[in-house]
C-alpha cells in the first residue's frame, strides 16, 4: 500500500490549490439514470448551441509479481490461453500494468498495456474532450469524443488519438422518447458502459467481464423509452446494428465490418423511479459474426442480465455475461487484431456484484466522500485448452472536490480458481480525474 500512500500524498498539494469549475462529474444516482440512449453526452441545457467539454485522467499504479499475468514456470501455449491477461488493471480503460510474455507465445487474446511493469509510476491515462452541437430549432444532436493516450512501449513514446465517438442522434418527435443514432457510440449491450469514462466511474478499474461488454461500436441504434406515470415507471427498448460486437477494441475491431453481415444486439429495460428509490432491470441479446476473422458462418451470440438499486445514498448493480464464439474455420482469415493466428472456439461466464455508499454530509470543498468494493469472477476456456477461472476483490474509496476534481484510490486482490496457475497480480491504483 506505500507506494498508493505516497502518491495520494504527492497529489494533495495539487488539489488545495485548485479552484472550483464547472462540469463536475455526476454522483451514482446520476449515474443510474444517464441516458442509455446514447451513453454519456454533456448536458443539454446548454446556453450555446455549442458546447466544448472534457477531462485529464491522472493516475499512479503498482502491480505486484512482475506487473504481468504470466507466472515465471512453464504453462500452455499460448500463454494468454492459460491465465487472464487482463487481470492487472490499472486505469479505467483497463490497460494493465504488463503484457510481457517472457518472450513466449500468445495469440494476442491481450489488452492494451501501460507498459509499467512492476515499477510504481505515474501515469497519464487519458486526455479527453468534447464537442457538442444541439441548435434549439432542429431535433438534432452531433457529438464528437477526441481522446488522446500517452503510452510508452519498448520502442519508446506511443501516444494514440482516438476518436472514441462520432454520432448523430434524432429525436424527430419532442412527445415521444424515441431516438435515432448513426455513428460510432456507447455499445446497447449491458450496463457497464455507462462508466466507460473516467469521470463518470465511481471508481477506478473496470470489471473482470467488462472486456466483454464496453467497446464501442460503428452503426446504427434505435432506442425508444415508453413512461407509466401511473407506476413511476418506465420501459424502454434499445436495438442495434454495428459492424462488431461491444467487445473491446483489443479484442475485435468495430472501424469496420469483415464479414459484410452485421452483429445485432437489443437491450430491454424496466425502471422504478420513486422519490427515494431507483431500481433499474435489463436483459441483453447479441448475435452475429465474429469481426475478429472473414467468415459471416462464424457466429457469436452473448445474453447479459442486470440490476441497479440507489437508496439513501446507497447504490448497488449485478451483472452477469455469457458470451460464445464458434471456432473458425480453417480457411477464415484472422484480420481483427491483424496479429492473432487463428480464432479458437471460445466460452466464458462472469459476473460482479458492486455496493457503494456515500454518506450525506459535506465539508467546504469537500463535496461527497464515496466507498465502494466489486466482487466478481470469470470462467472462460479456449476450445481444446484448460479453463481460466479467476476471482477479484475490488475495494476503494472516492472523494469529490468542488464541482470538478475527483480523487480516487483502489485495490485490486486476483486470485487464480480451480487448476488455472497462481499468479502474483495484485494491483494498487489512484487517479485524479478533473472535468471541465
């Protein structure tokens, strides 16, 4: 814990000095009720018809082990077969700490990598901004996400620009909650996209099934919410169709489609908003072709089930994934990645329980102090390998600073299940998060 300690303590000078600003990040009642029509977008009751908005996520990490998931003694080739790489997280992208395989052999089933190793070290993690243009007279709204990721890699500074969304959204009718989106946007697919940004995560790292439901996605999207005033309550439908699945960008692409077919997904939702009480239900579907090869017979199919409840400053989600992907075929060329070798047969289920609690109190620039902890697992297995069953325990707390600074600190205890090797992967995180 030293190392988190002492980078807690470097940055307390930065936060007396600073000065309140606009465009704080939303608490987790916020949270909960964001729009799932489109993920997050900056407020509409904007004066200008154009907004420019954004945030820097800055962090500090420690992995233990080697900063890896890959244990020194002989496993499975490939080595991303045998033990789940994307275990050490170390920001809210889930980039780990490591992906060094010791020069061993991985069919690069891997995350994006902070290239840390096991060296505690100031990071970086994502400069973000945005810019929103929703004149008053048209049912019209364009959105833009430009992000910038400071890396560094063995050969040296590898710093990404990311346009992590582009869309346009229509509302044709002001009396109806009916809303249609083209472009690249927050997937339909489960709840944990709703804290895909930093500043909008009560904390720091994503889920261990995340990779699974938070990539953005290239298409077209219909989301209609209908209201029963009567119940104080609501249903709604979100329906898409993308080049991809809303798996993460490491795992299949979505800039384009290599099948030609599209992957359809749909989410149906119930919410119960009483004055002291939200509680939202969903159920997700996916089906369509792996986008990680060419075949449009590869198929892969996922279902998703979730729940939200904020009480008294009490908020609380589950969420359980199964997710299948057929093998592919001999003659199916691997170009998602444009690195894997072939496409194995693949099946995996997980879920996460989460609790938070913020007391209601507050004390000069101190504007709410949140802790939180995740229990979740994984069970996956590559076909014709031994399966990977892992567990974590997340645990942190988060404290909100005026309207525009969020200090957050976490850690991360893995642990191997069943016969996958033990490894050493724990991970200790912080990260100030400042919104503009």
């Amino acid at each position: 814990m030293r190392p988190l300690l002492v980078a807690l303590l470097l940055l307390a000078p930065v936060l007396a000095s600073a000065q309140s600003a606009d465009g704080g990040a939303p608490d987790s009642a916020e949270v909960i009720s964001s729009s799932e029509a489109s993920g997050y977008t900056p407020p509409s009751a904007a004066e200008s018809p154009l907004t420019f908005t954004g945030y820097a996520d800055i962090g500090f990490a420690h992995a233990t082990g080697d900063g890896s998931s890959f244990p020194s003694g002989a496993i499975p080739l490939p080595v991303d077969y045998g033990e789940d790489a994307f275990a050490p997280a170390v920001n809210s992208r889930g980039d780990v700490a490591s992906t060094d395989t010791g020069g061993r052999f991985a069919n690069h089933f891997l995350p994006y990598s902070a290239g840390i190793g096991n060296r505690p070290s100031f990071l970086l993690n994502t400069v973000s901004g945005d810019v929103r243009y929703a004149p008053s007279s048209l049912p019209l709204m364009l959105f833009t996400r430009l992000q910038v990721l400071p890396r560094f890699n063995a050969q040296g500074e590898d710093t990404r620009v990311l346009v992590e969304q582009a869309f346009m959204r229509l509302a044709p009718w002001s009396t109806q909650e009916l809303a249609l989106t083209v472009g690249k946007f927050d997937p339909v697919f489960g709840i944990e996209y709703l804290e895909n940004e930093a500043n909008l995560r009560t904390g720091i790292t994503p889920s261990l099934i995340a990779r699974y439901t938070t990539g953005w996605q290239l298409g077209a999207k219909v989301f209609y919410r209908y209201e029963i005033a009567p119940l104080w309550s609501a249903v709604s439908l979100n329906v898409s169709a993308t080049n991809g699945s809303s798996e993460v960008e490491a795992l299949q692409t979505n800039s384009l489609s290599f099948t030609g077919t599209p992957v359809l997904s749909a989410r149906l939702g119930y919410e119960l908003n009483l004055p002291a009480l939200q509680v939202k239900l969903g159920a997700s579907g996916m089906i369509g072709p792996r986008n990680d090869q060419t075949e449009p017979s590869v198929h892969q199919r996922a279902w998703d089930l979730d729940a939200r409840v904020y009480v008294a400053g009490l908020s609380a989600a589950a969420e359980v994934v199964d997710l299948q992907q057929d093998q592919g075929t001999t003659d199916a060329k691997l170009t998602g990645t444009g690195q894997g070798v072939f496409a194995s047969g693949f099946h995996v289920r997980g879920y996460y329980v989460f609790a938070g609690y913020a007391p209601p109190f507050s004390a000069g620039p101190l504007h709410k102090l949140t802790v939180y902890g995740r229990f979740g697992r994984r069970h996956a297995k590559f076909e014709g390998f031994a399966d990977v069953y892992e567990q974590r325990i997340t645990a942190g707390i988060r404290l909100d600073l005026w309207d525009a600074l969020a200090l957050k600190g976490e850690v991360l205890f893995n642990r191997e299940l069943g016969d996958t090797p033990a490894v050493d992967n724990d991970v200790q995180t912080a990260s100030l998060v400042y919104t503009w």
